[in-house]
C-alpha cells in the first residue's frame, strides 16, 4: 500500500500529472522545531529543471503545510504536507508503453484505470513529498546528535574517489548541489549519454553518523530489512548494500570480522566492513549502504514497444522531458528515506518520545 511505518506512519500520495502530490506523516515528537529554509534547499537540490543535467520539466515544489505544524514546531497531529504539480505536460504522453517505466505493470495491476500520464502514481514526482518527510526527520535525528549524509559515489562505469569516513568530510561534500568529489568526471558520463540520445544510472552512498548502538529488532525488524523496505519503493532503486555488500562475497572471514576493541571503556570496532549493523542490529559504527540507480526508462532513441490501447506492436522515442541520468536528483530522496527509517526506529523502541 502507500503506507509505511511503525514508529511514524507515513502515507503517499498524487501523481505526476495530477494536481499536486502529497504526504502525510503521522507519530512525529511534539515541540519539533522546524527549520522552513533547511526544508525548502533539500527540495531545490531533488526539484526537476534546476540544471542542463536534469529533466526541462521546472517545479518550484514549495510545500504547503495544512497541519501538524504552530508557530514553527509540531503539534503531535499528523504533518500534512502538500507540493502542487504547476508544470505538467500530459500531453506528452500516450498509450505506447514506455520499456523499462512502470506503464506495463500499472496497466497489468490497475485493469486500464490507472492515471499512466508521465508515469501517475509510479513517477519519481512522488520523492518530491519523501523529501519534504524525511527532511523533518533529517532535523529532529540532528537534534539528537544522528547526522545523515548522502553523494553520488559512480555514474555509469565511473567511480568517484573514495571519501574518508568522517562526519566532516561528508558534511562538506552533502552542501554541494552535485555531491561528489570529482564532479567534473561524473558529470562527464552525464553529458555524454544524453547526447547519445541515451540514460545512465550509478551508485548512491549513505552514510548515518552518531547513531546509538541497540537500534533495530532481531529478525523482520532488523535495520536492514526497514530500510530495504523504503529504499526499494523509490522509483528506479534496483539494488542495495549494507557496508561492503557484495565485496564480501570475495573475502575470508579473517578480513572480512571487524575486530573489536575497547576505547575508553566502550566496545567499537576498528574498521566497518558490516556497516554498523550486526544481527540487525545498530553496533553504534556509522551505518554505511550503497544503492544502485537504474538509467532512466524514457530515452531519445527508437525502442520497440506495445500501443496499449490497439494491443499493436509500436515504436516509441520519448520526445518528452526526461532526466537524462536519476542520480543527482535522488540523492536527496534516498537520503530522506534512511532518515525515516531510523526515526521510525528510535521511536519504534521508545529510544525517543
Ligand atoms: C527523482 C526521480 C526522477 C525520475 N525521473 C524519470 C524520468 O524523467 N523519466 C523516466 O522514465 N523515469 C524517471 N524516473 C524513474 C521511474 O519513475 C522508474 O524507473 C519507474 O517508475 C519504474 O520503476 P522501477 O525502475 O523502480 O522498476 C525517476 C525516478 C526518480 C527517483
């Protein structure tokens, strides 16, 4: 469904041509003080049309809060907020398939009765109120000393350099519009796919700094599991890592423990190959994931399809406005995911009320 959350309960809603999308998000603490200007810049750096990079679709995806929030901090009733659509283009879509969007499946599950223009409920115009959410959770986890830090770590065959692990490397880099730390290189894949007429995808990397040791619950509640849930209902997230994931495949058991030691009384680890999650578990190291973004579905060049609506073989070349790379754009929204997932924790547990 469209709802999600334990500890928060948060519900989704809009679609990409329809009037506005939305969230409401319930079990947020009483007496949060909200940052407006903090909330506005994370919308700007996942809002359409801000750079040649991104789709020519401009939104100024400013949030219209209807409740939850007086004079500056919230209420305890549930956060409504609301992000009006005021540059759709619907008519830039038909009843052609889009290979690789979510056309075919929402035609599949809704019997011809879903709003498929510019993708409906499935367009990546539904991150635009997960920002606005996770940005709220983003400012009460600071205020508790969590720090939640997102950046673009590859672009098609590219990686970035590697970033030290440290909450001041990270907040550096988590101000720049295109958090990484060669720009030009990445960007570099970007221009080149879409003047190929082509997408490409790449790599996010997550950081969560400050996090206490104890969080998550053992088995369907693990930390992993929470997270994997809400990472994988943003549009176009196909995979996901926990600390060296994949890598660990290829590793002994020797290289691959992280060793324990004592430092001023408290157990840590000296290094963080299970990216501070054990059993499902916080051990207190910073949470490290990595998440896979797919190349956007709508591309400039010739693809075979289906017409949906004369059941007919077609060819499709999306003219309309598209992202030539999701990137960027869903740093923000992933970001915002993870931040939620260990609100809805610390609540969750009642580690905070
Ligand atoms: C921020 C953001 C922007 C997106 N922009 C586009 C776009 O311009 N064109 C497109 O075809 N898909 C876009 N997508 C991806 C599709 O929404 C997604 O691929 C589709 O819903 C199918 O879902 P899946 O890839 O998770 O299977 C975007 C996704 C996000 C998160």
């Amino acid at each position: 469904m469209n709802t999600w959350g334990q500890g928060l309960r948060l519900s989704i809603f809009g679609e990409s041509h329809g009037p506005a999308v939305g969230i409401t998000l319930d079990g947020l603490p009483p007496g949060e003080e909200i940052d407006m200007e903090e909330i506005n810049r994370e919308m700007l750096l996942r809002a359409p049309g801000r750079s040649e990079l991104t789709t020519a679709r401009r939104e100024p995806d400013q949030v219209e809060i209807l409740s939850g929030l007086y004079k500056g901090k919230t209420t305890g009733a549930p956060v409504c907020g609301l992000i009006y659509n005021v540059d759709a283009r619907p008519e830039d879509y038909d009843s052609r398939l889009r290979p690789g969007h979510a056309d075919w499946t929402a035609l599949l599950k809704y019997n011809g009765f879903a709003d498929m223009r510019g993708g409906g409920h499935f367009s990546g115009r539904l991150t635009a109120p997960l920002v606005f959410a996770g940005s709220l959770a983003k400012q009460a986890l600071l205020r508790r000393g969590a720090e939640v830090y997102g950046r673009i770590a590859g672009i098609g065959p590219v990686k970035d350099q590697a970033l030290a692990c440290t909450p001041e490397a990270w907040r550096e880099i988590a101000q720049k519009a295109f958090p990484a730390v060669d720009e030009a290189a990445l960007k570099n894949e970007i221009v080149k796919a879409k003047d190929a007429g082509d997408s490409v995808g790449g790599i996010i990397e997550l950081v969560v700094f400050g996090l206490p040791g104890g969080l998550g619950e053992p088995f369907f509640g693990s930390m992993e599991s929470i997270i994997a849930s809400m990472l994988f209902s943003i549009p176009a997230i196909k995979g996901l890592e926990f600390g060296d994931g994949f890598r660990l495949a290829a590793l002994r058991g020797s290289q691959a423990n992280d060793e324990l030691i004592l430092e001023n009384g408290a157990i840590r680890s000296l290094s963080n190959h299970n990216g501070g999650i054990l059993g499902g578990i916080t051990n207190g190291m910073p949470l490290v994931l990595r998440a896979v973004v797919k190349p956007t579905p709508s591309i400039a060049q010739e693809q075979r399809t289906v017409d949906a609506s004369t059941m007919q073989p077609a060819l499709l070349k999306t003219e309309g406005r598209h992202d030539p790379c999701i990137v960027p754009r869903a740093v923000p929204a992933v970001t915002a995911a993870v931040a939620l997932c260990v609100l809805d924790r610390m609540l969750a547990a009642k580690y905070i009320s």
